[in-house]
C-alpha cells in the first residue's frame, strides 16, 4: 500500500539488489519494531548486516550506490544528478493526501501546485522523453512515480478528477515507468488502493 516502501522495493528490483522482505503493519506494529529496530517508526527501514538506513529516499540512494554504482542518482554525472536531485526535492507528498481525504478547490489547487512545478522540472531542464533524462530512468521516477501511480487511480476514483491530463511530460514518464518489469512486481492492481484507503477517505467524511 505505501508509496515510500514501494520506493524501495521498486530500486530493489530495477537493480538487482539481494534483499529480504520483513512486512510490518502501520496500523498494528508491534513495539518491538520501534524499540528494537527503527526508532522512528517508518517504513521503508533496511538493516543491512546490521548497519541501519532509513527513511525511502535514503533507502533507494544506498541500494542504488552499493549495488548499482549509483547510476539511477547519476553519481558520475554531476549536471545530471542535481536535476534529479531538484525534481525530487519539489516533490511534497502531503498535498496529495489532503485532498484525497477533504477534497476541494484549494486542496486541487496545492496539488497541481506541485505538478505544474515537475512539470516545468521536466520541461525546462530534462532531456526529451519519457523520463526526466530522455530514455533513461533515475532516481527522479524512483521518487516520484510511486505516488503518481497511487494518485492518479484514487483521485479518478475519489475525486473525479484525471490530473496528470494536464502535465504530458509527467504521464509520459508515469505511463513508461508502470509498464516496467520491476515496477509491475512491485505493484498491485488499481482496485486494491482504491480498497486499501477507502478507510481514509470515509474517516475525513464524517469528520
């Protein structure tokens, strides 16, 4: 269900990182996964031979330099590292979850804030399409595209409304990235999200 553990799961896959799943529920985590191992309390949190990384971002940047000599961050290229690196410092996740639950003008409008932003991201300093860097996927899909994926089949669902419509650059990269092998193992058919914050969006009706 959660876009940021999809991050890390999606790289995982992309690059071939051996790795082992231990699931933990947000909704019921036991304590022993707070006292024990993320204080924190996130996910994604990858213990590697006992050396603790967390949070997603982070999470991808350490698979994809251990395992993939950072190619997705575009470690060797600088110039291209710090345009990935800007789409996904300008991406917010918050906005998307506001207006999923409470909806609204103002809501739509903080949203497509964001997406006019990356939009121009990708516009103005990418390469031409389908990623950000042409032909090429970065980090900067890795980021973002688990939340446009999930965004863009709840808000048709809960709020009618088709957002990526107006930012071509964003769902031509979208629509290349969930045709992905990796991509496509790592996620779940549109109908379980929909399900799966059903509870989020009622709990925000009857507020």
């Amino acid at each position: 269900v959660c876009p940021f553990g999809h991050r890390a799961l999606w790289i995982a896959l992309e690059i071939n990182a051996p790795f082992q799943v231990i699931e933990v529920s947000l909704s019921n985590q036991p304590a022993s996964y707070g006292e024990k191992f993320n204080r924190y309390e996130t996910v994604p949190f990858l213990l590697d031979n006992g050396f603790p990384v967390y949070e997603s971002s982070i999470v991808a940047q350490y698979l994809d330099s251990k395992f993939n000599h950072g190619n997705l961050h575009q470690s060797s290229d600088p110039q291209a590292a710090s345009v990935v690196q800007l789409a996904t410092a300008k991406f917010e996740a918050r906005p998307f979850y506001v207006y999923l639950q409470v909806g609204g003008a103002r809501a739509e409008a903080d949203v497509r804030d964001v997406l006019t932003e990356l939009e121009t991201i990708y516009s103005q300093h990418g390469k031409e399409g389908p990623y950000l860097l042409g032909g090429t996927l970065s980090s900067a899909e890795i980021n973002l595209v688990p939340f446009f994926f999930r965004f863009n089949v709840l808000l048709k669902h809960y709020r009618k409304v088709d957002l990526f419509a107006d930012y071509p650059r964003l769902k031509a990269a979208l629509d290349a990235a969930v045709v992905r092998p990796a991509f496509q193992q790592t996620a779940r058919e549109p109908q379980y999200y929909i399900d799966a914050y059903a509870g989020l969006v009622s709990r925000a009706a009857t507020r």
